[in-house]
C-alpha cells in the first residue's frame, strides 16, 4: 500500500492563500473551509493558487525594495567625508 504523493509546495500555496480568503473574511467559520481536498480542482483551489501568487510576488517586492534601499544608504554614506573643526 502506497500513500498519495502531496505537492508541498501546492500545498503551502493553498495554505497560504487559504488564511489569507479566511482573514478578508473576518476569520468567520474554520480554515479548513477555505482549503479545498487534496484531489478536488474548484474555484477554491484556483482562488487559493492567485492569492497566494500575489502575495508572494508582494513580499519579494518589498524584501527587494528594502534591500536596494539599505545599499543606497551604504554607498552615500561611503561618500561622506566627516571633517572636523575645533
């Protein structure tokens, strides 16, 4: 007897996608109403996969924003010259 092979990566998608639709929903009824069964393709299952798409693609944006932000900052200061008069 073999187990079902699980996609974790789909899985952590629809999880992710999941909380977020619960969260929008007030976090009204359980989680697992939002995350459709492992062999069933609904609109729950492609609304899951979008949400956490973008969401995804938000939180790269902002971690890569922040990070050419930080080596802005490093190359001005390499530029400052501190003098000091007494």
């Amino acid at each position: 007897m073999s187990l079902p092979k699980i996609d974790i990566f789909s899985l952590i998608l629809e999880i992710i996608g999941a909380f977020i639709a619960w969260a929008f929903k007030g976090f009204k009824g359980k989680l697992m109403d939002e995350i459709s069964g492992p062999y069933e393709s609904s609109r729950k299952s492609w609304r899951n996969l979008i949400i956490s798409i973008i969401f995804v693609f938000l939180v790269a944006s902002i971690v890569i924003s922040i990070q050419k932000k930080n080596e802005k900052n490093k190359e001005d200061k390499k530029g400052i010259t501190i003098i000091k008069t007494e």
